[in-house]
C-alpha cells in the first residue's frame, strides 16, 4: 500500500509519500509559511531534490495541490496517477476521550476535531485544514487519523484527573489527555525490537525533545503518565511554551497586570519557554551556539532550567513505575544535542542512568546506546518516525 502522510501545523504542510510494501519514502517534502508574502516548498525523492521560493501559498489546499502536482509531476514524480495514492493519513492532535487508537475519518470525527479544537487551538484547526483539503481533492481516497492522544488513553484516573471539583470532569470532560503519543509509541516499540526485549516486561521513558516537548512513562508497552495534560502547554519548558507554572500566575497576568484573556494565551503559548527565558531564540540550535561559542549567560541559564524539569520528570517517573529499564531521547532537540542529554543526566547515577560522555558526543545516524558499561539503564537516541508509524497505522485501519 502508498499511503500518503500529511502533517498540517497552521503555516505548513509537510508530507511523506511512503510505500509500504518496503517501507520506503518515495518523496517527502514541506510547504513553509502558507499565506505570508514568500512562501516556501521543498520536494525531495531519491534521485531529486527542489527548493523553490513561491511567491505565495495562499492557504492549505493551494499547498496540497502543489505536493500532488509535484508526486505526478513528468520529471520527477514518483507515480503516474493519484489513484496510486491508496490512502492518506494525518497526523491529528486532540480528540478529547473519544478515540484510543487509530480511525478513518468520517463526518463524525470531523465533527469530534471540530469539538476539541478549543483544547488544541494550535493544532486542531490546522489539522482540519489538511482533511478538508484531501477531501477536495481525492474524494475516493480513504483518509485515516493518527491522534497524539489516543496512545496516552491507557492512563488510570490517578494519573489524568486534576484535583478540580469532580464535575468539572465528569460534566465537561477537562482531565490529562498527553500527547506526541505517536512519537513515545515508535521508539518504545523500537527500543524493545532493538534489544530483543519483551515491551511487556519492560519499565521505559521516553523523552520527546523538540519545540514542543513532553515525557511519558510507559508500563510493559502502555503510557501510564505523560507530562502534557489537558493542552499541549503543560509539562516540559518548551520552545515557545511555558510548561508548568503557578495556576495563579494567569489570573494575576488578567487582574493586576491588567492583560486580556488573549493575550495571557498568547504569551503562555508563543513567547514564553526558551525564547522567554533566553530572550534569544526559541531554536535550540541558537541557544547550544549561545552557550557553547558565545556563553551567553542568560543562554546557560534558561538551558538549566530547560534541563532541570527534564530531570524532575524522569525522577518522578521512575517513582511511579517503581523502576526503569530504558530512557530513550528523541526529537529534533533529544536526538541532536549532546549538552542537553549530559546535563539532563548528570548525578542520575543513584538511579542508574550513567551516560558515557565520549558515546554521547557521536553523531552516528540511527540509534545509538549512550550507557556505561556498569549503568543500570539503558539509554538510547532512537530517531523518531512518527510518518512511518502514521503510515503502518492507517493500513491496519483500512485492513481492520
């Protein structure tokens, strides 16, 4: 089967057009900032490679239309026709309880996406955006949805409730959803098939670090907690997003400070984080160059602070699955920045993470082991794949 992945974020499009009798990406690619006055499209297979500066990608359909233009293309298309296109699957966000694992899009679970987009206002209508689009322009095609949620429906009340007035969840659904559950998903699996192991007998945590970022427990193959909650806001400092913070400290934004309901999200959302913190970049790309070239001091230290709640994290999960076997990082950020893996687990030792420094330096493709040889923990970079896992999913889906 070919299926074709799509990933709406709400300025961009990226895709991999994937076959799945051999698992290999025939063509991937991103459309950049959809609706701003220069936008950008990358087209990449095997043997050819584009770049273009568009003068404009007015919105999401124009972009899609392009990535199915550029896949029958005469010159450096992969297919002959978009029937060879057998189906599409997104990556979706939120879906509240409704989905614990993968579907086909239907009326009804647009009509769900539509109703959750209040709890992913970042990602649900850009998703949207992609399935509207799809369904304009290959309306025979099977379109299935991979939801960043549907993995962390294993989670017991203990770990998902909030200490609110139980009606609050009982009459208006507002608990611990979690999410990135694709990307924990994958390299769970693959850490177990990397070692040989038992996925039901192992105690992992993965850590997926990129600019949004999160950690989730996972007991013998299920997520038993996970660091986001009812938004993709709570949990790890990220990129942009503030993560844990004092409940109190939005009403005082509002009361004493005097800002809107807008522009507290706002703020929370999209200026807070390592971009808040560093007062640089919200790329961690900038910040390593900050700290490592240039010492920037307010880069070292929104670092530490970033490093910090990673740690308090995996401590605090290791307490609840009483014991770790595996602790995988992965992301842009978990799999490319050494300094971060090193400071994340340094003094770990009492728990038996002890990371050699001189693996950890490697930036070998693939995974990689970062452990001693007399650590009591495994420690992998495992590349995630969230595309290919979307892929596999939406075939069993339409095969189920």
């Amino acid at each position: 089967m070919k299926v074709l992945v799509i990933n709406c974020g709400s300025s961009s499009v990226k895709f991999q057009f994937i076959d799945l009798k051999n698992e290999n990406v025939l063509a991937e690619g991103i459309a950049e900032k959809i609706g701003e006055d220069i936008s950008l499209f990358t087209y990449k297979t095997e043997a050819f490679t584009k770049k273009k500066r568009q003068k404009v990608i007015k919105n999401h359909d124009k972009a899609i239309q392009i990535i199915v233009n550029n896949l029958t293309d005469d010159n450096h298309g992969v297919i002959k026709d978009v029937s060879e296109i057998e189906a599409v699957g997104h990556r979706l966000v939120h879906a509240g309880e409704h989905y614990s694992g993968s579907v086909k899009v239907t009326d009804d679970v647009i009509k769900v996406m539509e109703e959750c987009s209040s709890l992913a206002p970042l990602h649900n209508p850009a998703n949207l955006k992609g399935v509207y689009a799809m369904k304009q322009l290959l309306p025979d095609t099977p379109q299935c949805g991979v939801f960043d949620t549907a993995f962390h429906q294993t989670m017991s009340p203990k770990a998902y409730l909030y200490a609110l007035p139980l009606e609050f969840y009982t009459k208006h659904k507002i608990r611990r959803y979690g999410f990135h559950g694709t990307s924990h998903k994958y390299v769970a699996e693959k850490a177990a098939e990397y070692l040989k192991k038992d996925i039901k007998k192992l105690k992992i945590i993965t850590a997926h670090i990129g600019n949004g970022a999160s950690i989730t427990a996972i007991d013998g193959g299920k997520s038993v907690d996970t660091s986001m909650g009812f938004t993709p806001l709570e949990g790890l400092v990220m990129g942009t997003r503030c993560g844990d913070i004092d409940p109190a400290i939005p009403i005082h934004m509002q009361k004493v400070l005097g800002l809107t309901v807008d522009e507290v999200n706002t703020i929370l959302n999209k200026k807070s984080g390592m971009l808040g913190l560093s007062a640089i970049s919200n790329d961690m790309r900038e910040i390593e160059e900050s700290i490592v070239e240039k010492q920037i001091p307010e880069a070292i230290q929104a670092h530490e602070v970033y490093a910090y709640r990673i740690k308090k994290y995996i401590g605090a999960y290791v307490a609840a699955m009483n014991g770790l076997d595996i602790l995988i990082f992965t992301g842009g950020v978990g799999e490319n920045m050494p300094i971060l893996r090193s400071l994340v687990c340094k003094d770990m030792d009492y728990l038996g993470i002890i990371l050699d420094e001189k693996e950890n330096d490697q930036f070998t493709a693939g995974i990689l082991e970062l452990q001693t040889k007399d650590s009591g923990v495994r420690i992998l970079k495992i590349p995630t794949n969230e595309e290919l896992m979307i892929a596999k999913e939406t075939r069993k889906v339409l095969q189920g």
